[in-house]
C-alpha cells in the first residue's frame, strides 16, 4: 500500500524533538530556569487551566525561541469563551525573574498569578515566610493544587469544591 493509499486513522503523528526543532529554526529552546509546578490541566468556576503547544515565543532578554508546553490560566469572558489572564510563557518568567532572586525576609507578593513566583521566592533560602495577598479564593484553591502535588506544603490545606480535572 502507498503512503497516499493509508487510511487516515493509520498515520501517526510525530511529535518532533523540541531541542532538534529549536535548532532547525535558528532559535534556543526557552527552558524555564525556576522550579516549574506540575499544574493541573482542569477547570473551577470562571477559571481554567491549560498546557499550549509548540511555537515561537519571545521574552525580556531571550529573544525569539521555542517554547514547548507552557501551562496557562486563562478566565472565562463575558461572551462565553475565554481569554488568557496569565502563562509560563518567556516574557511573563524574565518579568518575575528579579523578584525570585532578590527577595529575602518576609516577602509580600501581591497577586498570586499562577503561584509560581510566590513557590520560587519561598525556595530561596534568603527568605524566611512569604505571605500572598489574592482576592480571588477559587484562583488560590487551583494553583495550591499544583503545590501540594510538588510536595511543596506553603498552602493552606483547602477543600475544591467544584474542581474539574479534565481527562487528556
């Protein structure tokens, strides 16, 4: 049988080294420098949490590279679809990056986000209690999910009510 021949659901699709596609392209591969939380692809009232895919990104002082499988937050909009409010992407890790290495002391973060600038200041041994300020219980409940399964134990033991993980 030829190739042209094969039935569609026979063809596999080959997901392409992202260091060799990197390289192909003429960019670096974005690594993320910082602990990175395995988050929970799933959703909770407005807010849902997803991994992308591969593409081209852009950061601070990286400049053009591939990023690969960066989680994001996004949150449902008035028109019923949804709208990226924060991501792992390069320019959003460079921008939080100085926080990280600098703190020390009893650090104050305004915005959890994602959570992981409040997990990587927390890591550095400078400092001694980190203390997060958020509005928005439901946003705390998903990313401590996250903590908890990186046995990093900061989070207060809250329950989920209405958490959806979603089956990939």
């Amino acid at each position: 049988m030829y190739e042209h021949e094969m039935q569609a659901d026979a063809i596999v699709p080959v997901q392409p080294d992202p260091l060799m596609l990197a390289q192909a392209l003429g960019v670096t591969l974005f690594q993320m420098p910082w602990h990175q939380p395995a988050y929970l692809v799933g959703q909770i009232g407005p807010w849902r949490i997803v991994h992308g895919g591969v593409g081209l990104d852009r950061g601070y002082y990286s400049g053009t590279c591939l990023s690969v499988g960066s989680p994001a937050l996004l949150r449902r909009n008035a028109a019923g679809g949804w709208d990226t409010w924060m991501s792992m992407s390069p320019y959003e890790v460079e921008s939080q990056e100085l926080a990280c290495r600098y703190a020390y002391g009893h650090t104050v973060v305004m915005g959890l986000g994602m959570g992981w600038v409040a997990a990587n200041i927390a890591l550095n041994p400078a400092v001694t209690k980190v203390t997060v300020v958020e509005r928005e219980r439901v946003r705390c409940l998903m990313v401590c999910q996250a903590r908890r399964r990186a046995r990093l134990n900061w989070c207060k033991q809250m329950p989920l009510p209405g958490y959806q993980r979603s089956q990939r």
